[in-house]
C-alpha cells in the first residue's frame, strides 16, 4: 500500500487555484484556527489538520482542507445539538 504524497500550497497559489476561497478569507481562516496548541474546539482541531506550519509559512494540505470544508457545518450542528 503507498501512500498519496499530500498537494501543498501556499495561501497564494491556494485562492489563485480555487477563487472561490481568496487570499484574505484563507488568512482569516489561518488566523482563527490558531495555533495546534491552542485550538479549544474540534471543527478548529481539524483546520488545523490540513495546516503545514514550517516557520512562519503556512502550507495547506488541499485534500484535508477540502475534507474540513465539507463536514464544517456539521461539527457546528452537532455542538449546537449538545447544549
């Protein structure tokens, strides 16, 4: 079994493959998932997954992110369910 080498991007070459997500939206993201020792929440937890931190470079995993964007809504949901 081989395992599938992860598609890195920059934040620039990300929104410039996918506008639908644009520079600015994707550093907000960055910004709001925090750092992996802070992140308090699983939806955050699993942003952080698709992250690649290396210094100050930030590196986007697109396969994990892509993964995150489509069950994001569902970690809201089934928190909201909890309370």
């Amino acid at each position: 079994m081989t395992q599938q080498q992860p598609q890195l991007r920059t934040v620039k070459q990300f929104a410039s493959a996918y506008p639908a997500f644009s520079e600015g939206s994707l550093r907000w993201l960055i910004f709001k998932a925090g750092s992996p020792q802070t992140v308090s929440d699983d939806h955050s937890a699993a942003l952080n997954d698709a992250l690649v931190r290396i210094g100050r470079r930030v590196l986007i995993d697109e396969n994990k992110f892509f993964e995150w964007a489509r069950r994001g809504p569902q970690f809201q949901q089934s928190r909201a369910d909890e309370s």
